[in-house]
C-alpha cells in the first residue's frame, strides 16, 4: 500500500508544472491525532453556488433510490 500511495504521490507530481508545486500530506485515519486535526482545519469545500451541497447531492440520491426511479 506505501509503494502505491508513494507512485500516485510522484504522479501528481509529474502532473504539476510551472513554478511551484502543491504540498500535498497523506494522514491514516487513525494516524497521529494532531496532524489529523491540523489537516481537517485546512481542508476547504468548493462552493458552485449552481451545484448542490455534498449533503443536498446524497439527500436527491437516495430520495430517487426510495422512490424507484433511480
């Protein structure tokens, strides 16, 4: 699972060009507590003011999925 995670670190890498790369962290979840809480501070959510919230989006799916028109 290391080297895995390792591979798809170093491919976004790659991916990013110009002058400064992403600082990118990868936490367990049951990893240390304070780095965990130190990432959950800085993690942001897009707002698209025409898209539903993650919430609203799970709340349509599974109102379709009880109602059978899924």
């Amino acid at each position: 699972l290391n080297f895995r995670v390792a591979r798809i670190m170093r491919r976004l890498s790659d991916l990013c060009h110009g002058l400064w790369r992403p600082v990118t962290f990868v936490a367990k979840e049951d990893g240390e507590p304070v780095i965990r809480l130190m990432l959950a501070q800085r993690l942001i959510e897009d707002m698209d003011t025409s898209a539903p919230s993650y919430q609203q989006f799970l709340g349509q799916l599974r109102d379709k999925v009880n109602r059978g028109s899924f």
